[in-house]
C-alpha cells in the first residue's frame, strides 16, 4: 500500500456469492462501524443496480448475442486503458446478477462454482477449462481468473464509488474455506494480485462466522461465551462444506478467550449437490412425461435447469412455502420456446431430498459411506457421501480427544463428546427447516438440546466478520487464537519401509511465531538443487517440534496425513569453496497461512547467521533443479553405480564392450527383478543414466540399452520431486534423434522411451512429437513406398503406441488420428494395438492428462459402432477399447448415453469379459493394479499411486 489506508475491508468470495463489507478507520471500531459494500452490476440488458449480492457467476455470450450497450456499466469507458483491464479477460462477459439469469435460460456459457474449481488438483486451475462442458465454439477461461474477475469487478465498483481510496490501498482480507490447503490459498493469492489488489490477508470462513457473531453480541458477548465451553462451527455453503471447533477457556484478565482447536478436511458438498439432486429428480420426470424412450438432457441443459431447482429450493424450503414450483428447461437454437420442458416440484419432495439425503437423522456412530455415490457432474469431485449429517459425526470423532478436553469428559464417559454450542452458517442454512433438522441431530447426538447461537444474515457474516477480524488485529474486539490449523512434518528418510517424518511446525502454532529445531541438525549441499517432502495432518494429537514418527502407508492412504507438494531450491554459499553446510531449520506460519522455512546456518566466528529461505508456492520452475532427496537405497546400490560407469562412463579405456550386453541382467542381479525396483531406486538409476546420455553413441547396443533402462526408470514421467527438471534434461535431446538410425531394435527403444516419459512432457512437446509421427499414421501412407519403407524401418507399432499416451494434445488431433486408426483397421494387415491406441485416446477418464481435453461424447459414440463390429472374443484389445470408450467417469460432459453404455455392458456379458471390465462402464471405479497396466501399457513403479 503506497497510502494510509481509510478502510478495513472484508471480500467473502463466495462459491454461490461474492460480498464485501468495510470498516471506516476515521472512526470507532465498534459493531456499528461495519457497512455492507452494495456492488453496482448488471441486473437486465443495459441496467445497473446495486446489491448486497455479487452472484458468482459469469456468462460468456455469443457474439451478437448482446448489444454492447447493454453491457455498459459506469466504469466500461475506462476498459480501453490497457493497466485498468483484467489480463487475459474476454472481450465480452457479464458477471452478478444478471449472469446468473441468463445462464439459467442458454444452454453451455455460464461459469458456476469456480471456486469449487480453484481446490480440485485433478485439473489444470491455470488452464481455460470454464464453463465446464460449454456451448460448441464458447470461449473458455481458468478457474484462476473467473476467481480474478469477480475480485476484479469488486474493484471496480468501489473505485468507481471510493475514487479517493482505491481498494488497492486499504487493508483488505479474503475469506478462504478453513479446509484450503497451500495449493488452493496460493491461487487465491493469484487471483487477487491479477485483479489489481495490493497486499491481501487470508482468513478462515468459520473463523469470520465466529467474530461476526461476537461483535454482533457488544457488551454481551464474555456473558453469554461463559455458558459454553466448546463450539461447532458448521458452515455449508453452495460448493463446500467447512467444520471448525473453537475452544473457550478463561483468559488473561478472567476474562473468556477463544481457541480454533480443530478444522475439518476438504468437503465439496454444499447446496449446490442439493440442487443437483433435485435437477436429477425434475429431469427423471421430464423424461417420464415423453413419449419414446427417455433420454438424459446434455450437461449444458442439465446445468440451466440446476438454477431452475435451484430457485424452486429455496422457495419451497421457505416460510410459508407453497405446494409446488415449476421448474422449465428451455430448448435451444429454433425451438427454444417450443423445446421447452417443464415438471413440477412438490414442497414434500424438496424436503424428503434436502432432509433425508443430506441431513438425515442418524446415529453418532454412522459415517461417511467411501463410495463415490451417484451425485457427480460437471467433473468436481464431489464428496463421497452427501450426508452432512454423517460427516458431521466423523470430524466430531475424529477430534473426539479435543472435545472431550474441552467439555471436561473423560475417556470412559459415555457421553457423546458433541460440542455444546453450535453456529450455522451458510446459505443452506437460510431455510429454517434445515436449521432446525440440524439442530435436531446434534441434540440427539449429545442427549441434551444444544445452544444455538444466532446468526441473523448468513449470506452477510463470512464478510462482516472479516471486517470484525481486520479490528481484532487493530485490538478492538477479542482476537481468536489457535494459529496453524495443522501441524506440518518434514519427510525423512525410510525405516523398515515406513516413512519417517520430523515435526516442523506443531498445530496451534500463532502467526509469525518462529519454531527452530535446535536439537536437530542437518547437512545442506551447496550449489545444487535441495527438496523437502512435506506432509501435514489436523490430527488432535500435540507434536513437538523436532518430534520423529513413523507414517504408515494407511495413514497416507486414509488422509490422516496429507502429502503436501515438495518444496525444491538451490542454497547458495557465501564461500565459494563450501559445498555443504550443517544447518538447523526454522518454521513460521505466514498472515496469508502458508509454511516458511528457513535453513539457519551459524556462524560462530563472526556470531552471525545465514539463512535460506523457502516459501510454499503452488508452482515451482524447476527447469534448473535437480533431485537431491536423501531416500535410502539399497546398500549395494554403489555396485549398480559402477556397472551402470563400466558401460557409461566418461572414461573409453575402461570401457568393456561386452558389459553393455549384460548390464540389465547385471543390475537385476544386484537389486532384484526390475518390476519390484521401487520409485527412488528407478529415479536415482535415471539420474545416474542421465549422467551418461551422450555416452548412449557409443554404438548401437549402447543407445538401445540406455533408452531401454532410461524410459523404464523415468516412467510415467511425473508423480516424483523434480520429475519435470529430468525430463527437460532429456528432452533436449530430441531434436537430435537417434544415433543408430538404421536399426530398428533402437528405434523401437526411441518410441518406447517416449511414451514412458509421455506424461511429463508439456503440450508443446508432445505436440512436437506428433507433428514427427502423423505423417506414418495417416492411411495415404499406405500407398507411399518410401513411407512404407521408414514405417518398417521406424517400427510402425510402436508409433501407434506412442501417440496414444500424448494426451496433452488438442482433441482435433486426437480425433484426427483415431479416425486415421479406425480406416487403416478396415485392413486385415493393421496392428491390433491400433484398437488399444483408440481406446486410449478417446477413454473417458484421462491417465495424465487434464479431464476438460477429451474428444466429446457424441464423436465417441459415432465410431462405437465400428467396434461392436469386431470379434471381441478373437481380438481383447478391442473389446477393452470399447471399456475405455464408454469407463464411467461420472461427469455428464464426458459419460456415452444409457443406449450406447447399455450395448458395451451385454457384448462383454456375452463373450465373458472380466468382471471388473463391466464395472468400469456401469460404475465409478479407480483402477486396480491389473487394469491400470493394461491402461498404461505395463506396470506402473512400486509406490507410485495415481490419484484420478
């Protein structure tokens, strides 16, 4: 900030809604001094009105859709000035009200839920992926920037009303989900800084609720605290829902502090799933009310008639409600008016769905069911079970040895340890029927009614109460303490084939308070890359700093401990002569809630320190890092050094020619068969290969070997610290080619070494080694003798191997290429790998690649036929093509229609397929070992577990 600020201000970006309240500084920081920011926004063609409410959603019109007058808000002459527009925004957009309306009448161009989006890692955040399953020819943007442009628009409106005090220049803090993890609270930071903000704090959403609530109480508020002793903060928003304990002890002064004790994991499950059910109900009775068979809408329509329920929800969970409420999906294009369908709504059923499904009465033992259950689309990952009641009872369990401190239980008490104080917020919980069913269940649970604080505005509070937080740090009101909401470890080497791990930063841990680990020291290396595998947990358990433990591969797998992305830099000396360094380690939590750790090296000569710092970014260049991790390897691991040095070393005097015909068989011989070599073995054989590349020349033997071993350790090509730092070193190599270019056994090495390495390669790259290879699979090749001749040189097969793991390409490639597949299988003569090549690249359910860049349902569908054709009991590779084609992935977008799935399902009954082949294309199912082989073409590393 370049000023003295003039406002505390505090932006609840919402998943639903987007509100800002502020706080003027010139005067009393009491309650009263805490308005609600109205946001000017397009409400109809060419009005503008202010609201209390940003809805957060854009629409993306089509052009000429809308007049360009229609769309002017009191800041659009300022658009022309290239510094006051959004970077990378489209030309035409319309965010709020307005937005909202118009998405729920054209099908496939309103972006919902990017915030949902900014905390889904199976996605590239960064890449133009909304709206999810858009209209044809729609142009797209990033859940980071759909984030930037309410932020943006925010900015904008009160500019345009403060021109005296620019938001960049007051104190402003975001309202996060307290279950963000680094990655998702980093892109938050992103988006605000594209959207023009200055310097920004990070707040936790239950933690908003709670001083909103506080401030809300005045002079009552230690009064009333003194009746409780542990609160739930339970906030179910659109697209999350958010679990907090906050402890209240007596303080300094006898007077009542409070203490975050406890925050739940990540739970994508709010309203929105509500509305989604009732979406699926209403279109079931649509389909029923036609005539001909039924027919699933497309996930454009789909989404247009979830803001349809949306509204018959809220209105039929209201006071007062009606009987019913019609719901309308619209056609499209010439019939959008005699398209249209409609259903009616009961008041019973929205409560049977709302109450039943996800806050049903149930006992305090029930939990989650682990299934991923019918309600998923538009590609989220939604919770696994819609019961907010059940994950309620489980983050109470799983935080049970907290609340039984807090409420002065002992183990043996049979009470149910549930909190004795609750506050709702949310807009789930602005219909008093789903208040009041929640307050049931808890009440049931702990055996005695449970306080219900009062929350008068939900939709408002989150960002009053950053407001509330901004004067708690000025000191004017009761600041809540609890600091790191997990405790963080750093990965060590393994024991008896367990993780060790060392407590960086214990929970509980306030801002900006330093932990040094003292008592243990560790040896820096100078000079070149160093990384740090972190983990953390919410855990009640206290650890202290410095504290070792073991992790097990079922604490990895159950999420009690989370597995954080590595932190990788290059530690410079002082000294140019030094090459390592004895240092200790130093944490401290960040105001935006991030980890920093310092590397501390004393100096005792001069009494000084240096120090290495290190800050948890959601991306790292890597492009010059390299791997350093000190994992522990087999102890003969230095004799697979030396064999791999006999055949290449940089020495030729001692090269024994004969070694290389031997060496796999040699390494083998050292560690075992090279399908039990697990991750750090393989990547630290790679490294060593890698030292040796330009030695591959040596002769043909040498490159095929080198490649052989190479691409085996280095396979998929990512899910490993640093994996992307070792394949920029390869690749640039490529344009090279191969040494040996007449001899077909290295040019199937060459081929094979890449589609190991495919899932590592960028777009770009894998786009490179298309361009080289097309030209093979295209069917004229076929009558080209000279083609001919390179394609048997060349090894045609494994071409075809090849492009089928490039799945960074653009679908017109992919599309272009099985079609190219499926001419060429009219031939006898054809490879049948060509029919796993298709399955590959049109699966529903991308291995490596981002899920927004499959081929489209309907081109899928119109080559099915081509392979029902086929022999599926001579030719298995066609059958499982056809399983890939039609894998259930449960999103609407990329999932064949009932008839098509229904076909696959009886032609593999009837020729005996696996059991688990149907079970990929009648339900969501994660891969096996077994299957994701045959996906991927062998078996993956021991310790390598592809999330999907």
């Amino acid at each position: 900030m370049t000023a003295q600020p003039k406002y505390l201000i505090g932006i609840d970006l919402g998943t639903t809604h987007t509100v800002v309240a502020y706080a003027d500084l010139n005067k009393a920081l009491t309650h009263d001094n805490c308005q609600i920011f109205e946001i000017e926004q397009l409400v109809a063609p060419g009005e503008v009105a202010k609201k209390p409410l940003l809805p957060s959603f854009r629409y993306h019109p089509a052009p000429g859709e809308l007049n360009e007058n229609d769309l002017t808000l009191p800041w659009s002459h300022l658009n022309t000035d290239p510094q006051f527009k959004l970077p990378g925004e489209l030309p035409q957009v319309v965010i709020g009200e307005w937005a909202r309306e118009l998405g729920s009448k054209v099908d496939g161009r309103q972006v919902v839920s990017a915030k949902s989006w900014l905390s889904h890692p199976q996605v590239d955040r960064s890449a133009d992926i909304l709206p999810w399953a858009g209209a044809e020819g729609i142009e797209k943007v990033s859940p980071v920037l759909a984030s930037a442009s309410y932020l943006d628009h925010v900015r904008k409106a009160w500019n345009h009303g403060n021109p005296d005090a620019p938001l960049e220049q007051q104190e402003v803090i975001i309202t996060v989900p307290a279950s963000f993890d680094e990655g998702a609270r980093s892109l938050t930071i992103e988006a605000a800084e594209m959207a023009g903000f200055g310097k920004v704090l990070l707040l936790e959403e239950p933690q908003a609720v709670c001083y909103d609530w506080y401030a809300r109480q005045g002079e009552n508020a230690q009064s009333l605290l003194a009746k409780l002793k542990l609160l739930l903060v339970c906030d179910v928003g659109g697209g999350t829902t958010d679990l907090s304990l906050i402890k209240v002890t007596e303080g300094k002064d006898q007077t009542l502090a409070l203490t975050r004790v406890g925050v739940g994991n990540h739970l994508m499950l709010g309203g929105d799933n509500v509305d989604l059910a009732l979406a699926h109900m209403a279109e079931q009775q649509i389909n029923s009310a036609g005539s001909g068979t039924p027919k699933k809408l497309s996930a454009a329509s789909l989404s247009q008639l979830i803001q349809q329920t949306r509204k018959a929800k809220e209105l039929l969970l209201s006071d007062q409600a009606p009987e019913s409420a019609k719901v309308t999906v619209l056609g499209s294009g010439a019939k959008l008016i005699g398209g249209s369908k409609s259903c009616l709504l009961t008041q019973s059923q929205v409560r049977k769905v709302a109450l039943d499904g996800f806050f049903p009465e149930i006992p305090f033992e029930d939990r989650p069911n682990k299934r991923r259950s019918a309600v998923v689309e538009f590609g989220l990952p939604y919770a696994s079970d819609p019961a907010v009641s059940k994950h309620l009872a489980e983050f109470i369990g799983q935080h049970e040895a907290a609340c039984r401190e807090a409420l002065g239980l002992n183990e043996d008490d049979a009470q149910n340890p549930v909190p004795d104080a609750v506050l709702f917020n949310g807009g789930v919980f602005n219909s008093p029927t789903l208040t009041e069913r929640s307050l049931s269940v808890l009440s049931h649970w702990r055996q005695t009614p449970i306080l219900h604080l009062d929350n008068q505005n939900p939709d408002l509070a989150v960002a009053k109460g950053a407001v509330a937080y901004a004067k708690a740090r000025r000191g004017a009101q009761l600041k809540i303490g609890g600091g790191s909401a997990r405790t963080f470890f750093l990965g060590l080497n393994k024991e008896k084939g367990q993780q060790q791990a060392v407590c960086l930063l214990p929970k509980g841990t306030e801002e900006d308070q330093e932990q040094t680990l003292s008592e243990r020291r560790f040896s820096l290396q100078l000079g070149q890359p160093v990384q740090f595998h972190l983990f953390s947990t919410t855990a009640d358990r206290q650890f202290q700093p410095g504290e070792i433990i073991s992790l097990s591969d079922e604490d990895l797998s159950s999420q009690a401990f989370i597995s954080l992305p590595p932190l990788v830099a290059v530690m410079d000396s002082e000294s140019s002569n030094a090459t390592t360094m004895e240092v200790s380690l130093a944490t401290t939590l960040t105001e935006v809630g991030t980890l920093k750790i310092d590397c501390v090296a004393e100096n005792e000569a001069t009494e000084s320190q240096q120090r290495w710092q290190l800050e948890f970014e959601i991306r790292k260049n890597l492009s010059k890092q390299r791997d350093t991790a000190s994992e522990q390897l087999p102890a003969n691991f230095d004799q697979v050094t030396e064999k791999v040095s006999d055949v290449f070393g940089s020495s030729k005097k001692d090269n024994n020619p004969k070694a290389v015909k031997t060496l796999r068989a040699d390494i083998e011989k050292l560690l075992g068969k090279r399908d039990t070599w697990e991750i750090p073995v393989l990547r630290a054989l790679f490294d060593l290969l890698l030292e040796g590349k330009n030695r591959r020349r040596r002769s043909a033997a040498h490159e095929r070997v080198w490649l052989n071993l190479a691409g085996y350790s280095l396979r998929p090509g990512f899910g490993y610290p640093v994996d992307d730092w070792r394949i920029q070193q390869v690749w640039s190599h490529y344009q090279h080619g191969i040494q040996f270019n007449q001899e077909t056994p290295v040019w199937i090495e060459w081929w094979t070494f890449w589609r190991r390495a495919a899932g590592g390669l960028s777009s770009e790259q894998q786009t490179k080694l298309y361009k080289d290879i097309s030209k093979f699979l295209n069917p004229s090749a076929l009558t080209n003798r000279k083609l001919q001749a390179e394609l048997k040189q060349k090894s045609y097969e494994d071409m075809v191997k090849l492009v089928a793991t490039l799945e960074h390409l653009p679908v017109e490639d992919k599309t272009q290429t099985i079609k190219w597949l499926l001419k060429r299988l009219e031939k006898p003569s054809e490879t049948i790998t060509s029919w796993w090549a298709i399955g590959r690249m049109a699966s529903r359910v991308p291995f490596h690649g981002s899920a927004h860049n499959v081929i489209d349902k309907s081109q899928v569908q119109s080559w099915l036929p081509q392979l029902l054709k086929a022999d599926w009991k001579k030719n298995q590779q066609a059958a499982f093509a056809a399983v890939l084609m039609t894998r259930m992935s449960g999103d609407r977008a990329r999932d064949i229609d009932d008839e098509w799935r229904n076909k696959v399902v009886e032609k593999l009954t009837m020729v005996k397929a696996p059991v688990s082949w149907i079970e990929m294309v009648q339900t969501v199912k994660e891969l096996d070992e077994a299957e994701t082989k045959k996906v991927f073409g062998e078996g993956l590393p021991i310790g390598l577990k592809l999330i999907q």
